[in-house]
C-alpha cells in the first residue's frame, strides 16, 4: 500500500512541470533546477573586445605624461648645471605657449568658447597675472625650502612626479583618478626643484614651464585626439623623440632604459592586452542578481 501511494506521487511529481518562482509552493526540494537551467547560460556577455591599434592609439596618454615627466626634469638639470640660460627657456616656452593657444583656438570650436564664457581677451589677462605673480614671489620661492636637506628634495620631488603619474586622468573611470591632486602634485614637485636653482629668476622660470607642461600641454593633446587622431600621434611621436634625444645628453643608459620603458607601454602592453582577452570567462545566468531596470523617460514627460 505504501509503495503504491509512493509510486503514485512519484508519477505526480515527474508530470508536474517545474517552474522557476518563489510565490507558489511546489512539490520539489529548494535547490531543485531542470535541463532548462544552463539553457540560459551566457558567457562574456559584458566583455569588450579591443583591437591592437587602437590600444596603441589610447596608449599614447601615457605616453605622453611620461615624456612631460622626462622634459620637464632635463630641463631642470640643465638649468641646475648652468648649461641653459633662463632667458632662453622663457622665450622658447613663451613661442610654443602661443601656438599652442593658436592650435587650441583654431580646433574649438565657437559653441565650446560660448559655453565656457572665457574670451581671448580674457585668457590673456589670466596670462599676464598668472606672470606677474609668479615672478613677483619667486623670491620667496627661491628661499622656501632653504632648511631642507637636497635629499630630502630629490625625495620629496620624485613621489610627488610619481604621485602626479599615478592620479592623472588617463580617460579611465576609476576612484584613483583626481586631476586637481595630479596637477598639485606636479607643480609642488616643481616648486621644490626650482627653489633648489641658483637664481630666482631660474625659479619663476621653472614654475612657469611647470605649468607650460603640466597643466597647458595635456589640454593641447586631448583637443588634438578628439579633433585630428592624426596630429595627435605625430605630436605623440615627435615629444617622445624630443624627451630621448634629451635624455640621451644627461645618461646614455637612462636613455636606453626609458626607451624600452616606452615601447613595453605602447607595444608590449597592448598584445598583452589583446591575448590576455582570450582567457576571459565571465559566466551569467539565473543564479544573478535581478536587475531593476526602470524606463525614467516616462516619469520626465
């Protein structure tokens, strides 16, 4: 009797279909699923698949800070050793600020100058007190860190150009990322290393090309990446040079070291990338959390 009531609900059990719901009780034990379950398995549903150019092409951000990082310390050296006169840099740097400003002017277009409400006018005011500012404390940053120890210098300057590498906004979504920390760093590192020049002059010189470099040069290059790819990676390429050619005439094996540095980021770094993509194996299914995904356009209506 026993065997035929069990044989009995074993045959009801088996002809009631499975469904997947918490609201109605059903004859099946909690973790029970059917064939149907990996049905619906989904593999790297979310997964972006790169192509080796293009990162190559976003690799040249990198780049880039690299190269400015490099200039920016040849020149200091060369300021430091005497070997290049302060008045000679500031005219240089004053030629390439203006047709910077002419290459910015001439890629925006007059609906981002109207949005942002800054004139021609007006960005050369902010120029020209940014100058004299700079040049009115540059004595005071010529003795600003008189008390502290050149190492302590040196130390101090290479985390903070270290830090300023690290929380500059590459383009990536990430906590990390802080512009304004960047920047600050740089131009802390800048202020350190200028105060440590023979003249105030070298200063205000140096804090000045600080900015050039750290702050000016950056909005340059992202104006040319999203105008003309093209020029962006002849700029890209013609920095790079300029930043080895450089090095070179301070340390041979820096030189040699900072190259391969380069070309691990912008060709090594990229294959890695793209084989590493082969192994990627995110699977998703039912067992994921539901997802409330809500239509806000009717509620703006």
């Amino acid at each position: 009797m026993a065997r035929n009531i069990l044989c009995v609900q074993l045959e009801h059990t088996i002809r009631q279909r499975w469904q997947k719901v918490l609201y109605k009780r059903q004859s099946f034990p909690d973790n029970y699923v059917d064939q149907s379950f990996l049905e619906k398995l989904c593999k790297n549903i979310h997964a972006r698949k790169y192509q080796y150019w293009a990162v190559v092409f976003e690799s040249g951000v990198v780049i880039q800070q690299l190269c400015s990082v490099c200039v920016f310390v040849v020149i200091w050296w060369y300021m430091d050793m005497g070997l290049l006169a302060p008045q000679w840099q500031f005219g240089v740097g004053l030629i390439a600020s203006l047709i910077g400003y002419v290459l910015f002017d001439a890629t925006a277009s007059g609906i981002e100058r109207n949005q942002s409400g800054q004139t021609r006018w007006g960005d050369l005011k902010n120029s020209v007190v940014f100058v004299a500012f700079t040049y009115g404390f540059s004595p005071i940053l010529k003795t600003l860190t008189e008390s502290i120890s050149t190492d302590a210098i040196y130390a101090m300057s290479a985390l903070m150009l270290l830090g300023h590498l690290i929380f500059y906004d590459y383009g990536a979504n990430a906590a990390i990322v802080s512009s304004t920390l960047s920047l600050n760093m740089a131009i802390f590192a800048s202020v350190c290393l200028a105060s440590w020049l023979p003249r105030s002059l070298h200063a205000f010189v140096m804090v000045t090309f600080a900015i050039q470099i750290f702050a000016l040069w950056p909005m340059l290059q992202k104006k040319l990446k999203a105008q003309t790819p093209h020029c962006y990676m002849i700029a890209t390429l013609l920095f790079a040079l300029s930043a080895l050619m450089g090095l070179l005439t301070i340390s041979s094996v820096g030189t040699v070291l900072f190259a391969l540095l380069l070309i691990a980021i912008s060709c090594l770094c990229p294959y890695c990338l793209i084989r590493l993509q082969l192994f990627k194996d995110n699977i998703h299914g039912p067992w994921d959390e539901a997802e409330i995904k809500e239509d806000l356009s009717k509620f703006l209506m």
